[in-house]
C-alpha cells in the first residue's frame, strides 16, 4: 500500500505521527480482510473508522485541503467572534442618522416659514395698511397716538361695545393670545388695544366698563366720527352702521380681523375670525424671533 493512500485516509501531508500509523495499520487490516472472500467481509463492520482531527487548530486538514486545492492559507474565524458592528452600534447610527435627517428637514421647515412671512409682511406693506397715524382718547381720557406704542408689540381689534357676540369673541381670543405669551419668559410684552367703530354710543366712560372685563392691560381708544374713520381707513377697515331698531339700537356691520404692529409701529400680520388663539400667538412668537428694526 502506498503512503498516498494513507494521505487519503488519514489526510495527512507526511507518515510520521502516531495517527498517521494507526490509519495505516488498519488500512492494510482492512484489504486483509477482503482478499479472504465474502465470508470474512461481515467483520469489516468491526473495524472503526479513523478519528479524523475534528480542529483546525493544528492546521492539518486545512493544510491538506491546501495541498489538494492548490489555494492560498485559509481564512478561518473564531467561534464567537463577532463579524461586524454589533446590533447596538448599528441601532444607534441608524438613529443619529434619523435624527440628522430631521433636524434638517425642520431647519429647513423654519426658513421656508420665515420666508413665507417676510414676503407676506412686505406684501401687506406695499398695500399701505397701517401705515397712517391714528388720534384717539384711551378709557382713561388720555390722547393716544400710534407713536405713543413704538417699542411695543401690539394686538389691535376694532369693534363696539354693543356687539353681541363676534366682538366679545375675538376679545377673548385677543386676550388669551396676550396670556399665553405672557406665561413664557424672556418674550416682550404685548400690548392689547381695542378701537371702537361706535363712536357715538362708546365714549370714555362706555370703554372703560367695557374693556375691565377682558383684561387689565387692555386698552380702549375711541374719538370723533372723523378720528375714528381716520383710524379705520388707515387698517383698510369697513364698519357700517345698520338701521336703528323701535329702542334705537342698531348693529354695526364691520370687518372682523386682529392686527399686529411690530415695535417700529409698522404693520406686520392680521389674522382673521378662522385663527386660534394657539395658531395666533405661534405666529406672533415667529415675527419676534425674525424681528429687525428699520429705525434704529
């Protein structure tokens, strides 16, 4: 028997270990037993089969695998050892990444929104809303001026006192947009204001019952039927008072927005009847965040 079948058997490159011997030996056993006929064969069934080396570790089968194959060393792993980033590692990347994404997405969210409002605000502007001066009494008597508001924010409703629903509506909307920035630190107050499109029936005295109800900052104008028509033209405002009933009272058909005045005096927004008061402040909150004076 030739050494080349031992390498068969025991897949060994060299006969010099004692398992390289033990293969021989029972190699040559076994062909004994097969020259002797068909009677001897049922005790090859006796006869184990070599313990193959079952490691890699000596590098035998890898070795003879080589010599066979004609490749290069075998790349072998360890049992266990990871093949790449683990799952955490590739979690976190996957979330960092997300959050990248996001942080993107809501940059640009913002510019697109403040672009929007800069365009709407020149827009508005080109218009010629508000940019006239007003000549009015507040409920206390004193003469106010829209200069006497510059460096303040301002929140302005135009209306009467006699109004059923709609004007004590869009007070109260005006007020909690006042209270909730008020609640957050750091924010410039804003002034409340409310005009009077009754002159005749809202003088002082009607305002300053009126307004007590809303809140304490908030500040009720009235004048002449020219000062207030003055004012009304100045914020594109209609009101038109209707036919007077059997007790002589009469409704006053008017438009029904609330206007922003930024601390230069120059309008900035309106919002109309549609508009919440969380929708409202959140816009007041961007026009103070993007705000730049022209003045100084």
């Amino acid at each position: 028997m030739r050494w080349e079948e031992v390498y068969f058997w025991g897949l060994q490159t060299s006969p010099s270990t004692p398992f390289r011997k033990r293969v021989y030996h029972k190699s040559i056993r076994a062909m004994l037993l097969l020259t002797r006929g068909p009677k001897a064969w049922p005790r090859l069934s006796l006869l184990k089969p070599p313990n193959l080396p079952r490691t890699l570790n000596d590098g035998t089968l890898c070795e003879r695998a080589q010599h066979f194959s004609g490749r290069g060393p075998a790349k072998t792993v360890r049992q266990g050892q990871p093949l790449g980033p683990g799952l955490r590692t590739r979690l976190l990347i996957t979330a960092l990444f997300g959050v990248g994404l996001g942080g993107a997405w809501l940059a640009a969210r913002a510019e697109k929104e403040r672009q929007r409002q800069q365009r709407r605000t020149e827009a508005l502007r080109q218009a010629s809303v508000g940019q006239g001066d007003f000549s009015l009494l507040d409920h206390h008597g004193q003469a106010r001026c829209k200069a006497d508001f510059q460096g303040q924010w301002v929140l302005m409703y135009f209306g009467f006192t006699h109004c059923p629903d709609i004007c004590p509506d869009e007070l109260e909307k005006l007020v909690q947009v006042v209270q909730q920035l008020e609640a957050q630190p750091g924010l410039h107050p804003v002034q409340p204001i409310f005009i009077t499109v009754d002159p005749a029936r809202d003088d002082t005295a009607a305002m300053a019952r009126y307004v007590q109800d809303f809140h304490p900052r908030l500040l009720g104008l009235t004048g002449s039927a020219e000062q207030v028509a003055q004012a009304s033209r100045s914020y594109r405002v209609y009101y038109r008072a209707g036919p007077k009933d059997e007790d002589q009272d009469y409704i006053v058909d008017h438009s029904i927005a609330i206007y922003l005045l930024n601390p230069d005096g120059l309008f900035t927004d309106y919002y109309s009847r549609g508009r919440s008061a969380e929708q409202i402040a959140d816009s007041v909150r961007q026009h103070m965040a993007a705000f730049q004076s022209v003045l100084s």
